[in-house]
C-alpha cells in the first residue's frame, strides 16, 4: 500500500513540476485520490489546470464584493473563470472602508455624514492593523501594495483605568515588578520548595530580578523603565515620583490594558497599507475588472437548480453554473432561497456583533508634539475603550486620531447618538485622558456604527459555538458556496475572508475538474 502511495506520490511530484499545482491537482482527480492527501497549501487554478481534465472554467456569480467575493473571484479569474459580483452597497469593499474628503457615509435609522477631511488624511473606518502572518500580507505582496508598520504596542500611550492615567511602560513597571517581587519572595520564604528545585529557583530568582527590575532582596522599589519627567541628557534627568504600594498598582486595574498584544493576533509588529486600508479592495478590483462587479444590486432570490444557480436582484437576473454567497450571515438569512431548512438554521446562528468608530481630524498633532505619542493605542476603562494615534504622516499637520474604537454594548451606546453627539461624547471622554487639547484644534469627524450599515449590520459575528452549523456552511448547498470570515476561526480579520475564499475557489476547481 505505502509503496504504491510513494509512486503515485512520485508520478505527481512530476506532473507538479512540469504542469503546476493546478495540473497535479487535475491528475489527482484522474487518480482518485482524496482530497485529504492533497498538500494543504493554496495552489491558485490555472487555465493549464483544464487542459488535462479536458473541462472548461465555468460561470460563477458572487453576492457581496467584500473582501471574500473580491478574493474568490481574484483566485478564480488566474483560471479564466467568468465571475460576475453582485453588490449591493454603492462601492465594493464591505467593512474594507477608508473614508476621505469628499465622501458620505449612510446609515440605517440616521442621517448621512459628509466627509470633511483635508487632503491626504483618510479614516480606515473598519479593518486597521495586519499582524505578519496572515495571509493579508500575502495579497499585499502580490498585488504590489506597499505596507508600512502599524504601531499597535507604544509604551509612551497612555493607559486610563480606574479614573487615572498613566503612560503605558509606568504601568507595566510597575505591574512586573511588583509580580516579580511576590513570585521571588515565595520562592525565598521556601512555598516552591515541592515544585522546582534549589538550581531552578535560582535561575527563576535571576530572571525575576530583570523582569522587575527588582532591586536589593528582590524588592520593588520603582524603576527607570517607569519613565520621566525630564529624560536624562547632559544630566541624569528627572525620574518619575516613587510608585505606589502594591495596593495601589493592583487597585489601579491596569491588567487589560498592559495585556493586550500578548495574543498572536495583537503582536508587534503590525501593518498596514501606505495610503489606507482600501488599497487592497482597489488592486483586488483592478485585478478582478471594474466591469465583473455590479454595484447596487440587492439580491431578492437564490434558487439552486441541477446545472446550476438562479440568482435574482431588485431590476436583473442571471443564471450561473455555480454560486459564491459572500455576504454576512445575517444578511443571507433574508434573502430567498430553496437550498433547504438546515442551511436557514445554519444561518440564523451566529449573532451580529456591534461595533464602531471614530475618526477625530485635528489641525494640530498635539499628541506627536506635546505628549511624544508617535503611533499607538491608548487603554482605558471608558466607554471609547481605546484612541488610535495614527502610525503614518509623522510631523505633518493635520492627523486622524481614532477618538473610539468600541463593540457591543459601549458601540450601541453611541450608534444611538446622533453624529454631533457622538462627537461631544468622545471628546468629554477624550479629555479625561489628555486634557483640554483635545478640543482644541479640531476640525472635522466622521463616526461609523457598523450595526448600522446598510447591507452589513455588523462589525462581525460571534457563533455561541462552533457548533455543525459553522462546519455545515463550509460546504456547499447543492451548487452554492458560503464566504466570509464569519466561516473561519479569524473572524474579524481580512485574513479569515481571504482564508474563506481560498477554501471555496479549491472546493468549487476540484468539483468543476472532477465533474462528469
Ligand atoms: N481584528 C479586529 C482588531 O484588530 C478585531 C479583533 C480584535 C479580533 C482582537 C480579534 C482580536 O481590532
């Protein structure tokens, strides 16, 4: 058995080479083998991968030009399939949304807001920051969009809890040393005896004297890495007040905030495309054609057919060998269809997570200039949750700061509020933090409600589990494919949109190479 695998392994490591993954894929059809034994890497259809299998690209149409339905259709184009988007938004993208100067921004149950930006700021009103090893920064080499660093972790931020604020690296100096402090006195008075040996204990005693920069005994006694007041130069500068008791640090609540790119999603470095997020929906369009997608086109019906899908939206129709509905999954649930009750069900189970933000355009970059905040987040307990200081544009003169960037219960607060209260809000909270500059020098905002989105309604989705309903969906009804980043364990990244997409344009070749 395992030699005659070896072979047939062997024969397609050949054809691999000569005809591209694409042709190797077609002779593991011809093959027989399983899906499962194919390399797990994304091999992208190629026109050569027909020639073999003696099929020719089909027709797909695509619901919703977000990022899944722009990468589907990307992927499947290399291939000469004919895809045909149907949006129903003015603009392709989804949440890949920058807003400049010029535009206006709709919403449900509201009024519009126009756009007042100078020139060459813009607000990347959904996704913001890449981290390095999703697939994101792959598209981005490949379509030929520079990036820049994203500064997600900046010890000069500041970090608001509890009513207080204090710069970023005096909270986790403190909080460290303090850790490192306990940790090295159980270790002294002997309660890690039964755990670690005497030799252990002594390289834990070592490491915790740098992690807290402990001093004499393994005290905490404050710490240069807490800052200053002025920093050394000719002289040893002014170091910051001695910290405060234990008590104090703990009761401050910093935890959260000093935490929060731990994770392998929130990691530094991060990224970015130079010039807003919506580059990759304007290379991804480009690659795909302008003509491929139809803007304003809401879709009343889906109808799965035995060759192949009906598809029906307000003033049009078109039938198509096979499907890719790439909308959110409470957006789909509403659309008629005959692909049965269980992928109803299915659809029903995720639940719509609010979230939103706002983009504060200042004249002046008082928070580069005078707090020496160059790119990063501030933390707080508050209810705008985090303010974004822009990782581009250094130096120059006017600046989009994220005034809030806030989901579930805080963003429906302010998607309650109209734009201008959404505003005063943000910049009571705002100055708590920074002060009475933060009113100052203001020049324009625009503030988004993704719950309020027309055809969204959404920042993104939480499945209660990842129960069969999401597995479900991951395969095809018949001859319609479900996308998004909702299907994905990277919900709320571009990357999980992509990901999704990739997973259908492999199912949907296989099928189209392997059909009768
Ligand atoms: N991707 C979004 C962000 O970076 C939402 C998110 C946050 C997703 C944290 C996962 C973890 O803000």
């Amino acid at each position: 058995m395992e030699g005659a695998a070896l072979t047939r392994r062997g024969l397609l490591v050949g054809i691999g080479a000569v005809g591209g993954a694409g042709a190797m894929y077609a002779a593991m059809g011809a093959l027989g083998l399983a899906p499962s034994e194919q390399d797990k890497q994304f091999a992208a259809p190629r026109p050569g991968d027909f020639s073999l299998s003696g099929k020719g690209a089909a027709k797909v149409v695509i619901l919703g030009a977000g990022v899944a339905g722009l990468t589907a259709a990307y992927e499947l184009g290399k291939a000469g399939y004919d895809c045909t988007l149907l949006e129903a938004r003015e603009k392709a993208g989804g949440r890949n949304l920058t807003l400049r100067g010029g535009d206006r921004l709709a919403e449900l149950n509201g009024p519009a807001q126009d756009v007042r930006f100078g020139e060459g700021v813009y607000f990347n009103a959904g996704p913001g920051r890449i981290a390095p090893w999703m697939v994101t920064l792959d598209y981005c080499r490949e379509l030929g969009i520079p990036i820049e660093t994203f500064v997600n972790n900046n010890a000069a931020a500041y970090v608001n809890t509890n009513g207080r604020t204090v710069r970023a690296r005096t909270a986790r100096a403190d909080m460290y040393g303090y850790i490192a402090e306990l940790l090295a006195k159980a270790t002294n008075v002997g309660a890690l005896d039964r755990a670690i040996s005497k030799a252990d204990q002594e390289t834990l005693l070592e490491f915790l004297r740098r992690f807290g920069d402990l001093g004499p005994k393994h005290r905490y006694e404050g710490s240069e890495r807490r800052g200053f007041t002025k920093y050394p130069a000719i002289d040893t500068g002014t170091p910051l007040d001695a910290p405060g008791t234990l008590h104090q640090v703990l009761a401050a609540g910093t935890g959260r905030a000093i935490t929060n790119d731990f994770g392998y999603e929130q990691a530094t470095p991060m990224f970015q495309p130079v010039g807003g997020m919506d580059a990759i929906v304007t290379k991804l369009t480009e690659a795909v054609g302008r003509d491929r997608i139809r803007t304003g086109a809401k879709v009343t019906k889906i109808t799965n057919l035995a060759d192949g899908v009906e598809v029906a939206w307000e003033g049009g129709g078109l039938k198509a060998d096979y499907c890719i509905a790439a909308l959110p999954p409470h957006i789909l649930a509403k659309i008629p269809h005959n692909l049965g009750a269980q992928v109803t069900t299915a659809l029903g189970t995720p639940i719509p997570v609010a979230a939103g933000k706002i983009g504060l355009e200042y004249g002046r970059r008082w928070w580069e200039l005078e707090d020496r905040i160059y790119g990063g987040v501030t933390e707080t307990d508050l209810d705008i949750t985090h303010i974004w200081y822009p990782s581009h544009g250094y130096h120059s003169e006017r600046g989009v700061l994220v005034g809030y960037y806030n989901t579930e219960r805080n963003a429906e607060l302010y998607a309650a509020l109209a734009p201008e209260d959404r505003r005063r809000r943000a910049l009571t909270q705002g100055k708590k933090i920074h002060g009475d500059k933060y009113r100052q020098n203001l020049l324009s905002s625009v503030s988004i409600a993704w719950d309020r989105q027309p055809h969204i309604q959404g920042g993104w989705v939480r499945w209660p589990d990842f129960d069969s309903s999401f597995t479900f969906l991951q395969r095809p009804a018949g001859r319609v494919y479900f996308a998004g980043d909702w299907l994905t364990h990277l919900i709320a990244w571009q990357a999980g949109a992509m990901e999704s997409a990739r997973s259908v344009v492999t199912q949907l070749h296989q099928r189209v190479l392997q059909s009768a």
